[in-house]
C-alpha cells in the first residue's frame, strides 16, 4: 500500500498486526533503496518504508532551511502516531541512520530495535554539506549527481532508479537535508542509546567509511558490527541478500525468536562467514539445511562465526594457519579443502600455506602432511584456473 498526505510519503508492507519496522532511506534516495530488502522482512514484520521530504513522494515543505535532524526525527514520530505505531523498531541508511539515532537517544521508550546502516555519529565537518546546500540551492541536484555513482556503488554497479531519485528531488528540501547533516554530531550521546543495536558498514563505502561504522558500534552498548566486503555507501541496493540476513537476524530477537546470549552474534557471524568462505559456499549450506541440521548451522554461525572469528585478538591470517594445522591433526580433509580457499581469501599466499603444511609433517606426522599437500594443491590449481578464465 502506498499513502501520500501531508505528512511522510510511506509505503507499508506486511500485516498489519505484525512487529512494526520502519526503514529510513539515505539522502537523495526514496523507498526503492529498500526494494531488495523489504519484502523479506515483510513476511514477518509490518514494514513501513518512508521518504525524505522532497524525495519520492514526500513534500518538499516539510523541511526548510537550516533544519537539522531532529526535524527529520519529529516528522518520523508524526509518521508513526498517525499509523498507531507507540513503538516501533528501526532501520536507517546514512541520513536515515542518523534519524534512528537521533530517536535512540531522545525517545528511547518509542525504539524497541535498531540498526544503522552505511551512517555516522558525525558526517564530517560542518562545511563541506553548507556548501554543497548552497550549490544544489543554486544549480539544482545535477551538479551532485554526477558523482554520486561513485559515492554510492563500488566501480560496476549502479542503480539507475536511484540516480533518478536523486535528480528528481526538490533542490531546496535537498539543501534542507544537508543542513541538517552538517548539524548533526551524536558522537557524546551514543552510550545513552539503550536499544539492542547493529551497525552494518560497506567495506568500501567512500561516504561514510568503516571508521564511522566502528565509532558506532564501540560507543553504543553492546551493539553488534557486520562490515560487508564488496558494498560502498548504498548496501542495501548493492548486497540486497547480505543486508537482508543481517536486519532479518536482529530484528528476529523482537518477540524472543532468537533473545538468548548471542542472538547479535548469529548476525555478525552470517556476514563474517560470507566472508572468509564466500557467498557460494554459504548460500549452498542454506540451500541444503533441512529440519534436522538446521540446529548446528545455527551453532556454528552464532559461535565460530559470530564470536570466535569475529574476535579481534588474532588476525584472520593467524586463524586460518590453525584452523589448517587443527584439520590437517585431526584427518578433515573435506573441510581442509574449504579452509585452503578461506586461507586465500584472508590473504595467505600458497608459499605460506606450503610452509604452514610442511610445519604440520613434523608435528602431526607425515601422512597427514602428505593427504594435506595433495588436497591444497588440487584446491590452489583450481583457484588457479578460476583467476586464468577471469582475464
């Protein structure tokens, strides 16, 4: 359903007597960031996505100059009171992010949940967004559309629907939106948040770095991270699937579906497990996870994953040079096998996992060492030929 007034454009998903979540876009978007990501989490949640004002559907006089973000929050809490919705949880991308902040902080009993998407607790300092305010005020959002491309995707993809979102927007509201980013500073308030937080940040994200993302995380209590490899500032559009298993884990634990010791940590590990062995081999695990195994993917996404590779006292390298010792000691062959790509991907280079198998001849014996060369071989020759076919 789709409601247009003279509050909030917003779009509601999902029934009506659901948890409600609401999804805040980033600045020069609409909805349509959400496009990827909202339907999923509809099955489970009354998802109400909405619109800066002067963007999509919403009214350009709903901001004026010198606006801040506070704002932008009081016109999310009027969105919410005329749906009926006391409270609610929360997910925002950049400028939305910084909108479920804000409402953390100052209206803790309205936010049951949240997550912060690609955002700050500070954008940088306050000229920079002045300036651009004062281009698009003079010149339209052309002029800032023309980088935005690589502001918001990694080199290769793009989204053409939110390009035209961002020409489309109405130039003052715009330069509203950016008043208020170059006002807004939570850096001080972040312990004061007391909703269950994620923080999810793209690797490559120019806009907001991963820097921003981890002053988040480290400041709000207990909050969990997830850095998503191959996403720059508009994740939800670039890694759908990716973000989808993050929000959907978090929000998951709203009516005790998951609210044991560990429940941010099933999200974190999902990510961290991408990571280390790659989409396919994850998406092939959840493919084949029946009734019965469905317990143990949960344990090892939440515990390997989620607490011991995500710990950062030793480097992704020095864990993959033991997981490959443990398994080569103990005859996991199989699974040695899927270790040598990790080992690849953390960055080991085949002379060190050569050097990290011959070390294991002396210590675990010959014959493993022996099963354990003709193993990573096979697995080195087959990456190999996979980089070959690539050039």
């Amino acid at each position: 359903m789709t409601t247009s007034s003279a509050r909030l454009h917003h779009r509601c998903e999902g029934p009506a007597a659901a948890p409600p979540l609401l999804l805040g876009p980033s600045l020069g978007t609409s909805t349509a960031l959400w496009d990827g990501v909202a339907p999923e989490l509809a099955a489970s949640h009354r998802v109400v996505r909405w619109d800066l004002p002067g963007h999509g559907g919403s009214p350009a006089e709903l901001i004026g100059p010198g606006a801040d973000v506070a704002d932008l929050a009081a016109l999310v809490l009027e969105l919410a009171d005329s749906l009926s919705l006391d409270r609610f949880s929360y997910a925002g991308v950049s400028l939305g992010g910084a909108v479920g902040l804000w409402l953390a902080v100052h209206h803790p009993q309205r936010v049951e949940r949240l997550a912060v998407v690609c955002s700050s607790a500070r954008f940088g300092d306050p000229g920079p967004w002045r300036e651009r305010a004062e281009l698009v005020r003079a010149r339209g959002t052309g002029p800032v559309a023309e980088g935005a491309a690589a502001r918001w995707f990694t080199p290769g993809f793009t989204a053409p629907e939110l390009l035209d979102d961002l020409l489309g927007a109405d130039p003052a509201a715009y330069a509203a939106c950016c008043d208020a980013l170059a006002s807004y500073d939570l850096r001080d308030r972040l312990s004061s948040v007391r909703a269950p937080t994620l923080v999810i940040a793209g690797r490559e994200d120019p806009a907001t770095p991963p820097a921003h993302s981890r002053q988040i995380a480290d400041g709000v209590p207990g909050a969990a991270l997830v850095e998503l490899p191959h996403a720059s500032h508009l994740a939800p559009a670039e890694r759908p699937q990716a973000v989808r298993e993050a929000l959907g884990a978090h929000f998951a634990a709203r009516r005790g579906a998951d609210t044991g010791p560990g429940h941010e940590g099933r999200a974190s590990g999902t990510a961290v497990r991408r990571e280390v062995l790659g989409d396919a081999h994850v998406d092939r695990a959840q493919a084949g996870t029946t009734a019965f195994t469905a317990p143990f993917q949960e344990f090892i996404t939440r515990y390997a994953w989620g607490e011991v590779w995500t710990d950062p006292t030793l480097p992704r390298r020095e864990r993959s040079l033991i997981t490959l010792t443990a398994l080569v000691a103990h005859g996991h062959l199989d699974e040695l096998a899927m270790h040598v790509r990790a080992a690849v991907r953390n960055g080991l280079t085949p002379a060190e996992i050569g050097a990290a198998l011959l070390q294991t001849g002396v210590y675990c014996g010959v014959p493993a060492a022996n099963s354990a060369f003709k193993v990573a071989e096979r697995v080195l020759e087959e990456i190999a030929e996979s980089e070959r076919a690539e050039e």
